[in-house]
C-alpha cells in the first residue's frame, strides 16, 4: 500500500487555498492597488503579511530583520516609493506616517471599508463640501 493517500474530494465551489492563505494574497493585491502598481510584487506579499502582527509571518520576518513590524512596514513603503508608479494618471500616491496608516486603518474598519475607499470617500466628501470661488 502506498505511504501517499488522496486528498478526499472537494464539495462543488470550494478552495484548496487555505483561508489565510488567501487572506494575504488578496491583502498583497489590495497593497498593489494602494500603491498605484501594476504588479503584485514580493514587498507587497511582504506588507500583507504584516497587515497581521500576530501572524505567523509577522512573526518570523521581525524576528529575522530585528525590527519591529512598523519599522519594517515603513521600510517596505520607502523602498516602493523609490520605483515608478505606472498607471493612469488620476491616481495620487498618499503617504501618511506610521501614526496616521493605523489611525486611518481604524476609522475604514469602524465604517466597514477598506482604507481605500474609505480615503477615497473622505476626499470627494471634502470635494463636495468646497466652496466654490
């Protein structure tokens, strides 16, 4: 008999990715996007991961680097900084400091968004507020 048994089958629309698995995938894609990148890139699996400072990720990429996991996010962001954002042209790098991203991050979890949209939707609500000249 072999050593080696088959997986037992998959109900119908069900993943083989595991839950956290996807988690970071879809965090590194939301990194991409922030960013204003084209590609989902090692640094942005990077900053997905430590989206989640309890993660076992986290965890081993601090201890590895001696850094806290802000530091490393911070450092991460600087390094994407450096190279070309490619795109259209409406899209507006912001960079907010360390302070600011998890203020920012709590508010957009508190209304049930992402940053994103959240930041997105505090700026065209400051649009339509604008006095006109």
């Amino acid at each position: 008999m072999s050593a080696h048994r088959l997986a037992p089958p998959r109900p119908p629309g069900t993943s083989r990715t595991p839950a956290k698995t996807k988690k970071v995938l879809e965090g590194s894609l939301h990194q991409t996007a922030l960013l204003g990148h084209e590609e989902i890139g090692t640094d942005h699996l990077l900053l997905a991961l430590l989206d989640d400072p309890a993660s076992t990720g986290a965890h081993i990429l601090t201890d590895l680097a001696s850094l806290s996991t802000g530091e490393m996010r911070e450092h991460l962001r600087r390094e994407l900084a450096h190279r070309p954002i490619p795109g259209p042209a409406h899209r507006i790098p912001i960079r907010l400091s360390n302070d600011e991203y998890t203020r920012a991050h709590a508010a957009a979890r508190t209304a049930g968004q992402n940053l994103e949209t959240w930041i997105h939707d505090r700026i065209t609500d400051a649009l339509d507020t604008e006095q006109p000249e």
